[in-house]
C-alpha cells in the first residue's frame, strides 16, 4: 500500500510538471504536500493517535514530494504570479537552498523511521520547520 501511495504521488507530480501551466503545476505540488501534513500535524500535535505506518506513508508520499520537486521547472523565470513570491527569482539560490533542504529533511525523517511519538515528533519538527521559513521567505 505504501509503494502504491508513493508510486502515485510521484506519477501525479510527474503528470502536474508536464502541464503547460507552471503556477497551477507548483500549486498542486503544494497541494499535495498540504494533504500529507493533514495526516502529519494532527499526530505530532496529538490531536490524532500515534499510527507508526500511517506516519511513514505520509512522510514517504512528502519525501518522494520534494525529491520530484523541480524549481527550474516549476519556477522558471518568466513564470512570476499565483502565490509566490518574487524573492523566490530575485534569491534563486536561496530558493533553491531551502528547496534542497526540505527535500533532506524529508527524506532523513523517513530514514529515521520513527516508531514512536516522540521520535516522530523529533523528525518532523525540523521537516514542518521548512515550511514555515520558506512560506514567510517565498510565498505572498
């Protein structure tokens, strides 16, 4: 199931870079994320039980997310509007830091395979931190 999850996390991205709209193909790679930190926030605020395998699928689907995630594509230059903002052309590298980033921070919670509350609640402060800091940097 969480192969299947993952594997059509990446197609859907896949699909959404390949439409000919940049700003609704990065609104629906934001999107996407939204729907995994839906599952995510609520256990780490324990609003919802510890469910150590719904936490990885959501952090693998987030993590295969990021990894697919192309910022020259998704925000090439001449793509400027939607909710973005025009730091993200005028500071690429930035950008592109806080990018690479997310994606390493995603990609170590899922290696940390957290088993429990408290070390899911260790690898996903730092991934849930990206957003944030990259929302007040780059986005309107």
């Amino acid at each position: 199931m969480r192969f299947f999850a993952i594997a059509a996390s990446v197609l859907m991205l896949g699909a959404t870079v390949a439409s000919a709209d940049p700003i609704e193909d990065r609104q629906a790679v934001m999107k996407a994320r939204g729907a995994q930190l839906r599952v995510l926030v609520p256990i780490a605020q324990e609003k919802q039980p510890f469910d150590a395998a719904a936490v990885m699928e959501a952090l693998e689907v987030l993590a295969a997310n990021a990894a697919a995630t192309d910022i020259d594509v998704l925000w090439a230059p001449g793509t400027e509007g939607g909710k973005s903002s025009p730091k993200i052309w005028e500071d690429r590298a930035g950008f592109q830091a806080a990018t690479d980033k997310f994606a390493a921070d995603t990609a170590a919670a899922v290696e940390a395979n957290p088993q429990d509350l408290a070390s899911f609640q260790a690898a996903f402060g730092t991934v849930a931190s990206n957003c944030g800091s990259c929302h007040e940097g780059y986005r309107l």
